[in-house]
C-alpha cells in the first residue's frame, strides 16, 4: 500500500490529504473512498488508520484533513464550520474524479464520529457518491446542542452561546477572542465532565494511544453559533435509493444519533452493532478495528464493486 500528500481546493481552502492506493496492479481504474476524521481530529489518526486498511482491501482511499484543522488551509484555525466540512467532502469526491487510477462512477464516502454526519449530508446532496458508510455516527450540531448521550440541560448550550457571542465582538474590537477547550487536564476531570464517554475521548486524543501534534485541542468559538442553524441529518432523506451503512459500538452513548438518522433514511440501510464497543473503541481498538473493516468491504464490494 502507497500513501501520498496531495492537496485540492475546497471553496478556495486549500485542503491536504493522504491518498491510500492499493499495491497491486489493476486492469482498470478503482472504487474509491473519501474517508472523513472525527472532530478534533486528523488524517493521520483514525480516518488515516481506516483509509490505509481500505486500501489494503483494494480501494483507492483518501483522507484529508478538514479546512481550517490539520494541515490544510482556512482561518480561523480551529473552526469547526459544519457547511464548509460537508463542502470539503464533495471537493474530495472532485479530486478524486480528476485521477486516471479512479472509477469517477465507483466512488463512495466512508465518515468516522463528526463525519459521520457530515458525509451523510453530502452524500445527500451530491449523486456522484454511489453509497455511504459511517463508524460511529455522531452529529456535531446535536451533540454541542443536547450532548453526547442527548440528556444535556438546554442551559449549556445557551451558556456556549454566550461565549461565542462575547468572542466575536471581542474580535471585533482588535482583542484577543480566546478559544474553547476541547479536552481537560486529566481522565479524572474528563470523567467528572463527560462520564464513561469523556475518559474514552481523552484516552484516545490526549494520551500516546491516539495523539498527534497537529489534533485540534481546542476550537475557534464561532465554531458553537454555527452549530446553532446546522443539521446534517436534513440531507438523509435524499441518500435514497443509495445506500446507506452505519457501524455503531453498542456501548457508545451516540448511538441514538446513528437510530435518528436510520430512521430518517429512505433506501436500503443498515445499523450494523459491534458487541461490547463503546464509541472510540471503534478507531483503533483492533478487536473492534478488525471487524468494522470486514463489514465495510463487504458493503463497499457490493455497491462499488459488484453493484
């Protein structure tokens, strides 16, 4: 398997990403994925890790990092701006239309937690992608806005808004508009904050299991008001008669996203549960690693390759 940088634009963002080939020799251009990183993350994580695996399977596979994080183009840095990540994925999919290697009719879109609603949404919009798969489905709008397990007091939510209010005018005003801390200090203080799901996004992001120089630890605060008008779930209606996997921990407390969004499906789908996974289990645990890629070659063979 070959990995290479390359970059495309993105509404005139500069985006790069790692493009995933296969070793072996083909006699015809390929199926091929765009693989999307979590929030917070980048390509060298776990969209990285699912992008080389793919790849391995015979897929052409890229994974970028998204605009404003990583090493791609934007600023703020650190903005989390739902619109332009669901525009950074149909700017992939024309990346990867311009490659002789590439089957422009073969493509499909492959999103992990953030981009897991993110890719839902673009798939919705854009008929180029043939099917759409995710691991470990989160929708960011919702989870800023109710939580990661959908129980959070409306109240948290107003409070964020508060502060992203009070960052634009500071930056109006030439000050210094501050960021939100993606992560605290400790397990115990991510426990104390975020229960069971807090401690498994800090082990992941904060400790050498997961970590990397150029994952985001915080974000730009206009990141939260531009959460306030998004829905990636809108699109999922339009996936039809595409069709739709979703691969979910059935420990994870965001699996009532991934329950949402199927039940707002109207194609062929599937929730496909991996017994006693929670959420970030699913990025790099190998028990759990393993058999998300086996479903997902099955899935991506039979609508990119046999289909």
């Amino acid at each position: 398997m070959a990995r290479t940088t390359v970059t495309f634009d993105s509404a005139g963002i500069p985006i790069t990403a790692h493009l995933h080939t296969p070793d072996t020799p083909a006699r015809s251009p390929r199926p091929a994925l765009v693989v999307g990183h979590p929030g917070t993350g980048v390509k060298e994580q776990t969209s990285g890790t699912y992008a080389r695996r793919m790849a391995e399977r015979g897929f052409v596979a890229l994974a970028f990092d998204a605009a404003y994080q990583g090493e791609s183009g934007g600023l703020p840095r650190g903005l989390e701006d739902p619109a332009q990540r669901v525009e950074d994925f149909k700017a992939a999919v024309s990346y990867l239309t311009t490659l002789p290697e590439v089957d422009a009719d073969r493509i499909g879109l492959l999103g992990i937690c953030a981009s897991g609603g993110y890719s839902l949404a673009a798939t919705g919009g854009d008929h180029r992608v043939k099917a759409v798969a995710t691991v470990s489905t989160a929708e960011p709008a919702r989870q800023f806005r109710l939580g990661a397990d959908g129980t959070q007091d409306p109240a948290v939510f107003q409070t964020l808004l508060d502060a992203a209010a009070a960052a634009r005018t500071a930056a109006a005003r030439g000050e210094d508009p501050g960021a939100m801390t993606m992560f605290p200090e400790s397990a115990e203080q991510a426990r104390a904050l975020g229960g069971e799901h807090g401690v498994e996004g800090f082990e992941y992001y904060c400790t050498p299991r997961g970590a990397h120089e150029r994952s985001a630890k915080t974000l730009a605060w206009e990141s939260i008001d531009r959460m306030a008008l998004h829905d990636a779930f809108l699109a999922v209606p339009l996936i039809g008669p595409r069709p739709m996997l979703q691969i979910i921990g059935e420990r994870a407390v965001t699996a009532w996203m991934a329950v949402e969004a199927h039940q707002r499906a109207t194609g062929p789908k599937e929730i496909h549960w991996i017994k006693g996974a929670g959420h970030v289990d699913l990025y790099d645990r190998k028990e759990y690693l393993d058999q998300a890629v086996d479903k997902l070659t099955g899935f991506f063979t039979a609508h990119l390759v046999a289909g």
